[in-house]
C-alpha cells in the first residue's frame, strides 16, 4: 500500500506496542544537493516509521498550514520534521547536521541528516565518518549531478560500508522505468569507478511516500524493497571482527590510578598499586593472557586482567567490578599489563600476534579539506590520531582529486571542500593503520594550532 | 595481583562479539567521551540536577573512572522552586559518591537584584547567567551537561563537544566538523566547552538502562498521589511556587514526572506506573515527547531552545 497523499496527523495507535529492545545499533547519513527533497525523506522516513509524536505533528501541522503549504489541504510540510534552526525554517534549508533517532522492530538507527548545499559539504564528511551506510538522493529529473559525484567521492573516501541512491520526485517523471534505469546506470557507473562496493538504488517520492516504507503500486516495475527496509536488512560493521581476523586496537585514553579516592565501597589500601589503562576497544577482542605491544615503544606485556564496574545489585548500592576473560569492539574497558613498564595516554595497545601498526613520522594520506583558508604545503598543522595529538607539517601536496574525471591532479592548494592527497612530517612517531583496513586507527584530524578549530579529515593510505 | 572486589567473572568475548546490545554500544560511546574530556581538561565539572539523564551520566563517569572516584564536581544551578525529594535525592547522591558539589542559586541573583523574577514566574531561562557565573569562578574549562539530540530540534544540532565563547554563547551555523570519535576540544582563554556524553541516548533508552543498571531515581519519577490541578493541558502540583488560580480546581491524582525541572514550569503526567519496568513500557507507547508534554517553557515557541542555547543555556 502507498500512503495516501494527503497526510494527516497519526501517532502511534494506542496499544501498539514498539519493541522495546531494538537490538543492534545502525548509523545512517543522508545527503543530496538541495532541493533535492532530503528533510522531505527524512520527514517521510520519521512519519511514516511512527518515529513522529502528537505534539511534533502538531507544531509542524500549525506552521504548514500557516505558511499556505498544500493550499488549505491540511497537507504537512514533512521538511519542518527536521529544520531545526530559526534560519533553517525561515530559507527553507538545511544549515547543520541534525541527528535524529528511531527505532523499529528490527533495528536503533541514528540518523545524521546532512545538508546539500556546497559549502556544507564539511557536513556529509561528518554525518559519513560514523556511518555505517549513506542515503543519497539524486533528483530524478536531474539526474546524476556534481554534487552526486562529489558526495559519492566522499563516501568512498570514508569507506562508507554502504550506499543506498534514493531516486527522489520519481512521481515528478510519471513514475517512468526508463528515467529510473538511467539514473540507476549512470549512478552505479560513477560508484563502480570510485570503488565503491556495494550499492543499492530505490525510486521513491518523498512527498508522496513512495517506496519509503511500504512498497510502492506505481512503480510496479520496480522488485526491490522500500527504503526502510533495505535500511532494516543491511549487516552492520562489526568492529569486532569476528570471522575476519581484525587485529586488536586500543588507544590508551586515561591511566586509572585510584589513590586519588576510590569509588564508594573500595578499599584504598588494596587498590595502592593498582594501574589501569582505560580506553574503547577500537577494533578486534582481547582476552587474559593476551600478549600485546605497547605502541610506539614497541614494549611486549601480557593482558592480566579487563576490568569494568558492574551494576549494583540493588538501586543506589556501589558498582562491584567485573573481570571479564575476553572484550570486543566497540566496548570501553580499563587493561591491566603484567610488567610495570611506562604507559600513557596516546600509546596504543596492539595484539602481538597479528600485523602490527608501524609508528612513523611520514604519513601519506588522504585528506578532505574543511578549513575556511586553503591547505598550502610546508603549513603547520596539529595531528590528532586515537589519543594522540603531535605536530606536523605538510611536506607535499600530491594532488586534488578532479571530481568530474575522478582522477588525481597537480594543485597547489586544496581548497574548502576539496579532496586530495597529502604527504605529512611528524614530530613524534604515530602507529597508524591504513584506513582501508581499520577505520579507527587509520583515522586523523588536521586542527590549526592557532585557532584550535579542524581544518580537516585525514585517512592514512598504504604506504 | 591486585585485590579488586568482584561481583562475577563474564564473557563479553567473541561469542558475543558483534551482537552488542544497542545499550552497550551507547554506554561504551558516552564513557569513551568521559575519559576523552578528563583527559584533555584541567577543570571539568558535570552538571547535575538530580534529574534522570544526569543521574545516568553520572553513573556512566562512576563507571568511566571506576575503581577510582569520579576525578571531578557537580554543578548544581539551583532555580530555588526545585522538588524537595530531589534535593534530597541531590545531596544524597553526592555524598555517597565522594564528590564536590557546586550549588549556584538562582535566588540568590534575584534576593541581590541582578536577576528579575519573570512575569510568568518561571525560572529555567534565568539559570543561565548563575551557570557562566560559576563556570568563570570556578574555572572550569569543560561542562559535562546530560543534553539529549532527541529532546528538541536544536537539540538535535548540537555537537558532542561544543565550544562556548566567554559569553556561553552556542553558535550553530559556526560549529567544528565532528569526525569519527576524534573529539577536537581546544579552546582559548576564556573559552570553554560544554560537553554532551549521552547524546545519542533516547528516552527510552535512559529508561531502559536504568532498569538494566538498577539505578536509583529520585521517587517522583514513579507514580504516586499528589494533589495537582489543571494548567495549560499539564497537571501541575500544588505547592509553595505552584499555585492553583480559583479557576484551577485542585484533584488528588496519581502522577509522576516525565523530566524534573523548575516545579513551576514542569507538569506531570497521569500515570500508575510504579516501578522503572511499568515506566520503560509506558515510555515506549508514549504518543507525546517528554518536553511538549511536560515544560511550559519549551512550549513559548518552536526555536524557544535554540534561543536559550545562543544565550548560554545548557
């Protein structure tokens, strides 16, 4: 069933139960150019998923109808669902990345709705670098334009797991195949050439609901499933490795030493000695008795334990500890090493038995631009890898990436919103991953040590 | 080998690997961000209402430092119209944890005439100039605050870590790029940031982590009989800052409290749900959002929020 066009408020049934325990956690971006209908498919998505409340309905119903939108229809402009700024509302566009959440039975997805105009590019590099899959829409009367091509350079760049092309307004073209098959031709071809793996490609109209959730009786052509669901089945990245080797990773955030004060209920006298290294599972699992490297020094240890606070046997009582014998990605937990050697925060904790990172001080890396001022070489700049920030310089600026030929070309400069390739000097040696293999520790801000703000995204590349 | 008290011995190992819980995965971003901002700043305070998203961002940095004691204070702003139950729950709270508490009192600014009282009597905008006050007289550099994107859609805009000016003004079309969990949160003198652990957490999901962690709440969160009358479609109780016109008849009613705020401008709802298990079930079916339900405040417009975080707010 298609939803009806004229959309009238609804929440959630009385008695309709949603799940309480969604399961897995799933992170999607969406980006477009404007006008392409994005907050409208958001909105669509929100609605029509019952994500949305009574009283949101309402405040979006008062100003539709306000603003003339559907001419006295009742219709709702959806796109007021997301623009979550005054200037957002007033010109109609979307500014900042907004994040929105909702759940169904299969899945908890985290939305980050980015903002298609070019200057806001930075936004899509944001909403992507968490994103376990990128919705992009492409205006099927336009087809596929430069902003289609700059964001699919991005999602490759970020080694966005999935992307799914929403064909938006597919009701504007009379639902027609053949304007679908086109843009589904021209979309994949640009996707293939940019290495990107997997794509899906679903007609939808935003405004009408379309495709969105439910399948579509216009488009019987089409033997795909609805948006949600394809967002529903995707398999998540799984950090943790299980099946595929990853090596284990953990940055060292913070050294736990309680003789500052114990939590309530510990004895400080049997914690003297007692030397934690905290931090997020990167990548991979670990377990006691693990051997591991302490990196950049190189030093070899043995895992004795993985500690985390447990939960309180009744309300308000003290966290009792929990030693767990093994830890996956994405958990946070504090290690504790057999030898007493010195650990601080910024060294990395790797498996010893897999390929290890190579600290170094020469990067070579990808790098999107965000800065206002344009990268020029031999500038200065702050590298911030893991817990770990060092200075460095740009040595050489081995190209821009054209995003018409999609090659690499001769600049001088990478300019706002650019992608192009760098070669890095460090002042102290990093122990980075190649992006392609580990996101995490392959990963690198580039901030200005004069204004502290980040200037941009960095992606180690093999070297 | 170190004696560290120990409940049981779990596999959270490859077995499990990969099938982590939506909670787990949220627990362990918002305590990665904990340590990330301890770790990088001199003063860090957390904010700390006695409210339920920042009972559990405490209880995320108890787990976050544990077994050390959470290496900062909370920073209470005080509108003076607080629930006595809740300070209470307060005062409690920070003594069983062993940690510093900061009070900055919304009355004494309007006693001493630097803040006016509201024609509406409503307190939670005049919390703002307290809060920068005691962020400057305390130096704090980093302020943990249990925001929520999906509580408001300026909310839903804000960063994890965002940079404050010595004004505490929030700037929404100047923010940092946020990339992966790279949290960038160098400031300059007279800067400070304010950051956001729970983020990503629903309220639906503080409830059901709630429950998971038997965490304890202060009692006005559960059903109970209170004598409240009617106000703008929200049942408000009748007490010292709260009371009924001739208009408003006065019914004894069993409510509770979806958010705790400023007993003027916060309602409760009907409700019989007694125990955290019939909570997290009548949050999940809820057709209204906590704030449009529960804060007058919130209701003044649709950028009421976005205007108060450009001032400063939380």
């Amino acid at each position: 069933m298609t939803s009806p066009s004229t959309v009238t408020p609804q929440a959630p049934a009385a008695g309709q139960v949603p799940t309480i325990d969604p399961g897995s956690l799933f992170r999607f971006a969406t980006a477009g150019s404007v006008d392409d209908g994005k907050s409208t498919l958001v909105g669509r998505l929100l609605h029509d998923a019952k994500a949305i409340l009574a009283d949101q309905l309402e405040a979006v119903g008062r100003t539709s109808a306000e603003r003339g939108f559907g001419g006295g229809t009742g219709r709702l402009d959806l796109a007021l669902l997301t623009d979550g700024l005054r200037a957002e509302r007033e010109q109609g566009i979307t500014i900042d990345v907004a994040y929105r959440y909702f759940a169904t039975d299969r899945r908890s997805f985290i939305l980050a709705d980015c903002p298609g105009h070019v200057q806001y590019t930075k936004n899509t590099v944001t909403g992507a670098s968490t994103a376990d899959a990128v919705v992009l829409l492409v205006d099927a009367r336009h087809g596929v334009v430069e902003q289609t091509r700059r964001h699919l350079a991005v999602v490759s760049l970020l080694r966005v797991p999935h992307v799914v092309i929403a064909v938006n307004k597919i009701d504007l073209v009379d639902y027609d195949q053949e304007v679908f098959d086109r843009v589904t031709a021209d979309a994949t071809d640009v996707a293939t050439r940019l290495g990107i793996e997997d794509v899906h490609v679903v007609p939808v109209s935003a405004l009408e609901g379309d495709n969105v959730v439910e399948t579509s009786e216009r488009t019987p052509w089409y033997t795909g499933r609805p948006l949600l669901r394809v967002l529903e089945e995707l398999p998540t990245v799984d950090e943790s490795g299980r099946g595929t080797a990853r090596p284990f990773r953990l940055p060292v955030q913070y050294v736990i030493r309680p003789q500052g004060g114990t939590a309530p209920g510990l004895d400080a006298d049997a914690l003297r000695d007692y030397r934690g290294y905290a931090g997020q599972i990167a990548s991979g699992t670990v377990a006691v008795g693990d051997e591991v490297v302490v990196l950049p020094a190189g030093r070899r240890t043995t895992v004795t334990g993985i500690d985390v606070a447990g939960t309180a046997p009744v309300p308000g009582a003290p966290l009792p500890g929990e030693q767990l014998t093994e830890a996956a990605a994405p958990l946070s937990v504090t290690l504790r090493l057999a030898d007493d050697i010195d650990i601080a925060r910024g060294d990395l904790v790797a498996s010893a038995d897999a390929e290890l990172p190579e600290p170094t001080r020469d990067l070579v890396a990808s790098v999107a631009w965000l800065g206002e001022r344009p990268l020029q070489p031999r500038a200065r700049v702050l590298v911030k890898h893991g817990a770990a920030t060092v200075q460095a310089m740009v040595q050489d600026l081995e190209g821009r990436l054209d995003l018409e030929e999609l090659v690499l070309r001769d600049a001088g400069t990478l300019e706002l919103n650019d992608i192009g390739r760098v070669r890095l000097r460090l002042a102290s040696p990093l122990p980075v991953d190649p992006y392609d293999r580990l996101r995490r520790t392959g990963a690198f801000l580039l901030v200005d040590p004069a204004t502290g703000n980040t200037l941009g995204a960095g992606l180690v590349r093999d070297a | 080998m170190t004696a560290i008290p120990t409940a049981a011995t779990h596999d959270h190992g490859p077995a499990e690997a990969g099938v982590h819980s939506s909670l787990d995965a949220l627990e362990a971003e918002s305590i990665h961000i904990l340590r990330e901002v301890v770790a990088e700043f001199d003063r860090p305070a957390m904010l700390f209402s006695g409210g339920k998203d920042s009972v559990v961002m405490l209880h995320l940095a108890a787990k976050a430092f544990w077994p050390g004691r959470i290496p900062f204070p909370v920073l209470h702003v005080d509108t003076g119209h607080n629930f006595p139950e809740v300070l209470d729950f307060r005062d409690r709270t920070v003594e069983r944890l062993g940690i510093r508490l900061v009070v900055a009192g919304v009355q004494d600014y309007i006693d001493d005439g630097r803040l006016l009282e509201r024609a509406d009597g409503t307190r939670n905008p005049l919390q703002t100039l307290p809060l920068l006050d005691a962020i400057a007289a305390n130096k704090f550099d980093a302020v943990f605050g249990g925001g929520r994107r999906d509580e408001d859609k300026a909310r839903a805009k804000e960063r994890i870590l965002s940079l404050r000016d010595e004004f505490g003004q929030w700037d929404p079309r100047n923010q940092r790029p946020e990339l992966w969990n790279l949290y960038n949160g160098r400031h300059t003198a007279g800067q400070h940031v304010r950051a956001f652990p729970i983020s990503n957490w629903t309220e639906l999901d503080i409830w059901r982590y709630i429950e998971r962690e038997n965490i304890e709440l202060p009692p006005i969160y559960y059903a109970h009989e209170r004598d409240v009358f009617r106000r703008d479609g929200m049942w408000m109780a009748v007490g010292e800052f709260s009371a009924p016109a001739p208009t408003e008849p006065v019914e004894r009613r069993s409510v509770r409290y979806r958010t705790v705020g400023d007993m003027s401008c916060t309602g409760a709802v009907l409700s019989d749900a007694g125990t955290v298990a019939d909570v997290v079930a009548e949050v999940a079916v809820s057709t209204l959002t906590e704030r449009g339900a529960t804060r007058a405040d919130d209701r003044i417009s649709e950028a009421a929020m976005e205007d108060r975080k450009k001032d400063g707010y939380f």
